[in-house]
C-alpha cells in the first residue's frame, strides 16, 4: 500500500497550507507502546517492520492527514503513509512507526519537524 514519493520539498511546500510544523516521537510493534494488537493501526492496517508509515494526533486528520495521506518529514529521503492515529490526549504531534527497533526509536527520541502533505 506505499505510494511513490511525491515532489514537496519542505522548504517549497506546494500547498503551504499542508505544512506544519509538529512534535515528532516513534514507536515500534510492542504491546508495551500500543494495545493487545501491536501489529495492527487504529484502522485496521496490518504494520511489518520496514512500512514507512506514520501515526497523527487527532487533531491533524481535521487538516487532511487522514488516513493514506503521503507524508514528508523533515529529516527523512522518502515520504511516509498516515496509516495510524495516536490517542485523544496527544495534538499537533506524530509517531514514526520503526517496527521492532526499539533502539532506533529512542535514538529518534522527541523532536520537533516540519512535515508536509498531500492527500492520497
């Protein structure tokens, strides 16, 4: 279900509306950091470590990152997938999925990015 990347550089965003700047955590498949179904996003998609893909704060899927949205991050060549959506408690936040790597998403630790998008 990845998608091809998309021309949005985040210094020229094509849309300026569809660029925001976020906090940005990871997390990886353990029960520990999501539910009783680690490999499986709040919309049903099943995670494989490797999958670009990101989850939103709710907030966000108001300004268009629903699901499927291709999304780039600074920081990152390639472009993620909005394929999860974090708690209610969290806003203006998202969640690099890292698969199993838990050391590669304490590295990642909690910054803040610019992130761009485009709807699917």
């Amino acid at each position: 279900m990845l998608a091809a990347n998309f021309s949005c550089s985040i210094h020229a965003c094509e849309d300026e509306s569809r660029m925001l700047k976020v906090t940005a955590t990871a997390y990886t498949s353990s029960v520990g950091e999501t539910d009783s179904t680690p490999n499986i996003s709040a919309w049903g998609d099943r995670l494989t470590p490797g999958m670009r893909v990101i989850a939103v704060s709710r907030d966000l899927l108001a300004m268009g990152l629903t699901h499927g949205a291709l999304v780039q991050v600074e920081g990152f060549e390639k472009d993620f997938i909005v394929l999860d959506k974090m708690n209610k408690r969290w806003t203006k936040k998202i969640d690099i999925y890292m698969g199993n790597d838990k050391r590669a998403a304490l590295n990642w630790g909690k910054r803040k990015v610019n992130i761009c998008w485009k709807y699917q």
